[in-house]
C-alpha cells in the first residue's frame, strides 16, 4: 500500500518506516526535521522535509503522497514543557495532524494510525484502562485528547478507518540524546556520556513503565495495519513500573558495571515539575488479546542495548529551545532556565 509516516526522522517514526518497507509498502517519510534526522531514514523511503503546521505544505505533502494508510507520529512530545510552550504544543500536534489528515481524507484515505499518549489519562488510578476517560492534566495532554476526538468523529462522518495506539515512556536507539526536555532514559544516559551528574525531579518515587522501541514498533505498525484495530484504541508498552529512582540505579548499573555512582556523579534532586502525574503507567489487556501484544524486553536489557549504542554514536550537547520558552516564567525547571543538564 502507499504509506505515508509523519515524523518519519524521529525516533519512533524512524522505526515504523523500517518495518513498512519490510513488509514491501510504498512508503512516503516526512518530517520537519526539528527534532528528527534525516540519517534516520531508510533511503528506501521517498524522503519529504516538510513542516505540517504550514497548512498549504501539509495539503501538497497529502496529494503527492496519496496516502491509503497515514502512520502519525509527527509531535511536539515535551508533555512537561507543554505549560511553557502551548503555541508550539499546539501547532506540531493538533494543527499539524488536522493540516494533514483533512486533504488525505479528501483524496480518498483508507485509514490512520494515530499514535497519541497515555498522558491523556491525567492522574487516574493505574494502571490505566482503554475504558478510562481522556481526563488530561497538562497543555500536551489536552492536546493529544483533542486528536483522538477529532479522529473519532471525522471517522464517523467521513467513513475512513483510524487506530489509536497510546505508546508510554518508550526509549531504545536513535531516540534524540540531545534533548534536554523529554525521554528521561536517554537524558540519563547522554548526561553520564558528557561526565556530568543526571538530575531527578521531586522525591523520584513517581512511578512508570518504560518501554523498548523494540516492542513497541512491531505490534504498533503490524496491528495498525490490520483490521483487528479498526476503530479501538490500544495501550502499548511496558508492564514492569519502576520509580525513577529505580530507573536511575539501573542505568547506573548498566553504565559502571555494577559498581557505585562515581563520586560527582551521584543524582541531584531537583523540585518537582508543575502538573507532573505521580504515577503513570497502563494495561494492555486489548492489545495482548486482539493484536497478540507481547512484551519481551525487560528495562535491564533495553538499558543494556540502548547504553551499546549511545557509546557507538556518542554523547551529544543539549539542544535547547534557542528562544528560551514561550512563557517566561519562575515555575520553569531550573534544568531548563540555567541549562543544567
């Protein structure tokens, strides 16, 4: 089929790419290049650089590629920046998906595969239920609920088929070591790369599931590309919730060999972020029985192949917003406002 993936040069995107060309598909991989690289993308893919927040540029995106299957991964993903950010939460995640999901509907799309987040569960009680309410807490959260309703009711109107897959705290090679503001397993690991210490926010007893692309990209483009998925939402990713803290001791078990943090770099605990959920993580009954969904990789041996390939491409300098954030404030991380990481 014709495939078009959106922020196809960043990490998750990249992935999925790889995986449809396996499977023999035509695929279109765009992206902005913000935050993604374009030696991401498999040459085998017809490459478009293309930021869909440009409205005109997004409609001539969706008529050259004629997209049957739109795979969206293209985001504004920094869920804790969001409250600084809005403009920007806003223009890469709902803008960007209507500019392009519209004209693709318009020339006859067959069916998208969203991939949202489990921050659209807010602060419920985990782990989190496909059942559960969108009760988002925070600007990237409202944002990624806002895209799942709108998929649903376009879907009912205009009659083309959508997936929902809610992936969680997913880390593994290629995710973008340089920034500073999101994906804390590679933030940890960059920080170590450049011999600095790693900073925890709050106590560091929240509590997550991290997830291995290696897991994650199969079940993600296989299951959004069968029927199966037609009109549901899926959770994906991790069952085996840690604490940050327990995130950091095994990182820091991978990296010294089982040995002590060396002195210097012992963590450094920072207040807590504003609207930072203090637990999250999620079930997966639905894609386990109706997708096959597996977890295979535990956090020690994601860590491990993850940490083998940071060494391989090195470590990598914080890329902050060269603006600084839409809204200046005090209640910004001081990580963010004095570039501590």
């Amino acid at each position: 089929m014709r495939v078009l993936v959106t922020g196809a040069a960043g990490f998750m995107g990249s992935h999925a790419v790889d995986r449809l060309l396996h499977h023999g598909h035509e695929v279109t991989a765009a992206d902005s290049l913000i935050g993604g690289f374009v030696d991401n993308v498999n040459p085998a893919a017809e490459f478009v650089e293309c930021d869909l927040a440009d409205r005109e540029a997004a409609a001539d995106l969706a008529g050259s590629a004629a997209p049957q299957v739109i795979f969206h991964f293209a985001a504004d993903a920094t869920e804790g920046r969001s409250q600084f950010t809005p403009l920007s939460s806003m223009d890469n995640n709902v803008v960007g998906y209507l500019n392009t999901l519209v004209p693709a509907i318009d020339n006859g799309l067959s069916k998208v595969v969203l991939v949202s987040s489990m921050s659209v569960y807010g602060a419920q009680q985990p782990p989190f239920k496909e059942s559960m309410p969108r009760l988002p807490e925070d600007v990237y959260a409202a944002m990624k609920a806002s895209m799942e309703a709108a998929t649903e009711h376009l879907s009912a109107v205009h009659g083309f088929d959508y997936a929902v897959f809610r992936p969680h705290n997913v880390y593994g090679e290629r995710q973008n070591l340089a920034d500073p503001y999101r994906n804390v397993v590679a933030i940890f690991i960059n920080s170590l790369l450049r011999g600095r210490a790693i900073h925890i926010y709050g106590d560091g007893e929240q509590r997550r599931a991290y997830s291995y692309i290696g897991d994650t990209n199969p079940v993600m483009v296989d299951g959004g590309l069968s029927d199966r998925s037609n009109g549901r939402i899926f959770n994906v990713g991790s069952s085996e919730d840690v604490s940050i803290n327990q995130l950091a001791d095994v990182v820091r078990d991978v990296f010294f060999d089982g040995g002590p943090w060396p002195a210097g770099l012992e963590p450094k605990y920072m207040p807590g972020r504003p609207l930072e959920v203090k637990n999250a993580y999620c079930a997966h009954d639905a894609a386990e029985q109706i997708l096959g969904f597996r977890n295979t990789t535990t956090l020690r041996q994601g860590v491990e192949a993850m940490v083998r390939w940071a060494r391989e491409v090195g470590p990598r300098e914080p890329a902050y917003l060269p603006n600084s954030l839409e809204i200046g404030s005090q209640h910004a991380p001081a990580t963010w406002r004095e570039q501590l990481i």
